[in-house]
C-alpha cells in the first residue's frame, strides 16, 4: 500500500470485497509487514492462481492498486 495502515483488519476488508467466501475462510497465517505496507498470508495452492487473477483484473480496468 501506498500509506502504512495500522490494523490488519483493513486487509481482511479488502480480502473481503474482492475474494469469494470460499477463499477468504480458507486464509491463514496472515502477518503485516514489519512497515506496515501489506501484509503476507497463507491459501491453499488451488485458490492461489484464482486470487492472482482476481487482483489481476481490478487492477487492469480501475485505478486500484494492491
């Protein structure tokens, strides 16, 4: 992120609007960045591709930014 958040609930928000319950519940081990930019977590290998290309799209026809 562009500005450091404070509360990795803003990830899990985020998570949240763009990824299908299926994936989200599926989350684990999430940590922030010790500079509080992002943050880093574990799915499972077959949701993996999926969140990429999700991302992927809402940042090609918006101004978004992950």
């Amino acid at each position: 992120m562009d500005k450091p958040f404070y509360a990795v609930s803003l990830v899990w928000n985020v998570l949240r609007r763009y990824l299908p319950e299926k994936i989200t519940s599926s989350i684990k081990g999430m940590r922030v960045f010790k500079d509080s930019a992002g943050a880093v977590f574990d799915v499972p290998a077959g949701d993996a591709e999926r969140v990429v290309d999700i991302f992927d799209h809402e940042t090609q026809g918006r101004k978004v930014d992950f």
